[in-house]
C-alpha cells in the first residue's frame, strides 16, 4: 500500500545495531519498476512526476519525450481515469512481470490488483514490451547503469542499518518471504510496499523507495533521518498483513466502526477501508516497539506518537501498550498469531471509545497559526531566504510533521529543525532555488479555524522569484 513519505525530519538516535544473518539481498534499482515509473510519468500522474532528482529525471525526458503519444502512454492515462491506476498499483504491476517483462504469475481480475482488472493488465503487459522495444529502453537502462550503481551504493547505509533480526525476534516466526529492497530514483517520495505470491508458494515482499533528496551537486542523496524510517516501516507489512487476510471476522466489527470515525482522514492518506487502517495501525505500532527495544531516546519516540496521533491513528498509544503486553507474556505467546484473539478483545474496547479517543488527541494537538516570512500561496518568495517558521497555537511536540506534496511540484531541501524557547514555533532551514513552484504537507495539523475538519492536512505552495 501506499506509503507517503514523512520521515524527511525525523532525528534518528544512536541504537545498538544487533547482529544478524542477511534475509534480503543488498538494495538496487530494478528495471521493471523504473520502466513503469517512467511510464506513469509520460501519461501524467501526479505521484509519478517529481523532478527532485533532476539529475536524472531530466534524462528520462530527454530520451521518452518523443514518444509521450505512444499507445501504451494513451492507455495508461485511459487506465488512471477510468480505474484509478497510480499509486501502488502502478508497483504491483512492476513486481508482477520478470526482467522479460512477461507476467511471472497469472494475472486474474484481483492480480496484480483489482484496479488492472484481468484484461486490461495483459493488454498493458503486451503494450509494455512494444513500448520498450519501440523506444530504445534497454539503451536508455544500459546508459544509466553507472548511475544505478552509485546509487546503491548511496543507499547502502540505510539498509546495514536495519537490524532484520528483531523481525524474527517480536513476531516468533521465521520468514516465509524473500525481501526485496527496490531504490526508485524516479518515484520522487512515493514509497511502496507491495507482494507477490509465486506459484512455488514463497512469497516476494518489496519494500520500493522513492527518491527525494539531493546533494549539493545534485546526486540523490538517501541518509538515515529520510529513508530508514519508511523501510522500518515496510518490513512491518510482511509480517502484519497476512494475519488479518487470514481471519478477518473477529476484527470486522469493531474495525468498521473505528473506520468509520476516522475514515475521512484514512482516505486522504490512501487507506480505503477498515482492514488497511487496522493492518497500517499495528505496522506503525511495532515501528514505535521497534525503537523502544533499540534504546531511542523517549523524545523521539513520544515524537514518532504523535506523529501518528495527527495522522488519524488516534488508538495508537492503546495498541502499543497491547503490543507490550505481548511482549511481557512470550511464553504463553510465543508468536504474534497467536496473541491475535486477545487483540481482537483489545479491539472491541478501543471501538466502543474512538469517538472520545479522537476527542482528546484534537484537544491535545497543537494547529497551524501562520508561516513567519511569507504567505502561504506567496509567488514572489526570496530564493535567499534561508530558513521558514511555522506558527503553532500551542507548544509543538516535534513530530515528524512534513510530507512532500502530490501535485509534482519541488519539494524544499530542508536541512536543519530547531525550535522557539516555547516550542511554538519550529525553525526550518532550508536551501531554494529560483523560479521554482514549492509543495508541501503539513501532516493533521490544520488551522484553528477548522473546527469541524481539526485532523486535515495544511497544503503550503509558494513560488520563488
């Protein structure tokens, strides 16, 4: 599912880094998710089209703008109106096809997702292989393989940094799965976690991360406070999801209910239904066990909290305590599975009080007032200008609060967050460049004048002279 980018401020404390043996080769970028991110950028879906990563990004302008009328583009933009193709579905289409870019299992009306459909993803798969003989793909993947490497290279640390054997250690299983990590320079911050199930019954989990960050000379650039969260928090997925696809019933109640509350603000993060919320709550959990087992400072977990509280997930700290309930009873439960029927008891008394949990986290919250050096919607911003405040109508609590936008414009290169002596103002500084339209997200932290919506996103947009 669609995970949007929102660790891009997030201060990583040092933790004991556990030794342990490799359950996924080391990270790359593949060919099938590249060509399909380029593909979706040619028919002009938003979340496909960041030019963050100039570098590159104007590479693949320079050698497909010839070819933006092709039939597969015509298609694509007919598959995003029609069937609401983009997102993750574009990515499961990509993991679904072999470096032949035939479909490497059946597709039906659900596979690779329900929003292809079973004819139009042969139809596309047949499209795609045209579409990369006709314009010359293997020259384009060929010539750019040098910058693939370096960026593997690059991301190398984010990946040695995740202890995978905790994975084991919490959930009290070994993996069935074979982890996949895909870099995707031309994702800009879309970032996936997306599965096949092989006819061989082993199952490919992929944790696909988008590209959003550069150095200064333009390189993409992947450090521990934008990047390791966002794959902590995919790895989760593996060992979450099949548990509730496998017995749903005893949850479906009360988490219809709990949707139902909070639904407004799960559809706008992409979460269309109460098992997706239910499965992304306990993958955010197990994130904030994670870095209580690895010794991060209380700030920053009580940070990573509160984070999800705006988000929605305003039962988070509930599931959490559940989650350490577990943890304290291992040898009656040994595995997670085997916990889920007095989660599920868990559940039904977090539904019965979601209203009044939700209640409590709007009162709590502090909301947007005003930026200090321009307005929002400003076209006419200093490109000098080195650093913004954000006004708050109460103390802050840091949270990782910001998230790149949708709309394909640049997102600000930020580089260092501090706060007023009473934290009701957070200082960013940042690098901009001229003639440039800005994006970005403040995470559930509207205006004080939004009573009836208090948990909505605040969209900043502004345009440098």
């Amino acid at each position: 599912m669609k995970i949007l980018v929102t660790a891009v401020l997030l201060l990583v404390t040092h933790f004991s880094t556990c030794q342990h043996k490799p359950i996924l080769d080391e990270p790359g970028v593949e060919k099938r998710t590249e060509l399909l991110s380029i593909v979706f950028r040619l028919a002009g879906n938003s979340e496909y089209s960041s030019e963050n990563f100039k570098l590159y990004t104007s590479r693949i302008e320079e050698h497909y703008a010839p070819y933006k009328d092709h039939a597969l583009i015509k298609f694509a933009q007919e598959l995003r109106e029609k069937h609401g193709v983009g997102y993750d579905a574009v990515m499961s289409m990509a993991i679904h096809l072999d470096d032949s870019l035939n479909p490497k299992v059946a597709f039906t009306e659900t596979v690779p997702d329900e929003r292809w459909g079973k004819e139009n993803a042969l139809k596309f798969a047949g499209l795609l292989k045209r579409f990369y003989s006709e314009t010359d793909s293997e020259k384009f993947f060929t010539e750019n393989q040098k910058l693939y490497k370096e960026i593997s290279k690059r991301f190398l640390p984010v990946y040695e940094h995740l202890d995978l054997g905790w994975y084991k250690n919490f959930y009290g299983k070994e993996p069935n799965e074979n982890f996949v990590i895909v870099i995707a320079p031309g994702n800009g911050g879309g970032n996936y976690g997306r599965s096949i199930d092989l006819p061989n019954g082993k199952r490919e989990v992929y944790a696909i991360m988008g590209t959003w960050k550069t150095d200064t000379t333009g390189m993409a650039a992947y450090t521990l406070e934008s990047h390791f969260p966002t794959l902590l928090h995919e790895f989760n997925h593996s060992f979450v999801n099949y548990l509730l696809n496998n017995d749903p019933e005893p949850f479906r109640k009360n988490g219809e209910t709990i949707y139902e509350s909070v639904k407004e603000k799960m559809r706008r993060g992409g979460y269309g239904n109460w098992q997706t919320v239910l499965n992304e709550a306990l993958v955010r959990a197990a994130v904030i066990q994670y870095m209580k087992d690895h010794g991060y400072a209380e700030e920053e977990i009580q940070k990573e909290i509160t984070e999800q509280l705006n988000r929605g997930f305003v039962w988070i700290r509930e599931l959490v305590a559940e989650l350490e309930e577990y943890d304290r009873q291992r040898q009656k439960y040994p595995t997670l599975e085997s916990y889920y029927p007095q989660l599920a008891k868990a559940y039904g008394q977090w539904a019965g009080k979601i209203d009044s949990l939700a209640e409590a986290v709007n009162q709590e919250k502090a909301r947007f007032q005003s930026l200090g050096e321009f307005r929002n919607g400003d076209t006419a911003v200093d490109p000098a200008l080195s650093s913004i405040s954000i006004h708050f109508d109460k103390p802050f609590a840091g949270a990782n609060f910001i998230r790149p936008g949708e709309d394909g414009k640049e997102f600000p290169d930020f580089r260092n967050m501090e706060y007023s002596e009473d934290h009701r103002t957070v200082i960013l500084d940042w690098v901009l460049k001229e003639d440039t339209e800005y994006q970005f997200i403040l995470i559930g932290l509207s205006p004080q004048t939004s009573a009836e919506s208090p948990n909505q996103d605040v969209e900043i947009n502004f345009k440098t002279r």
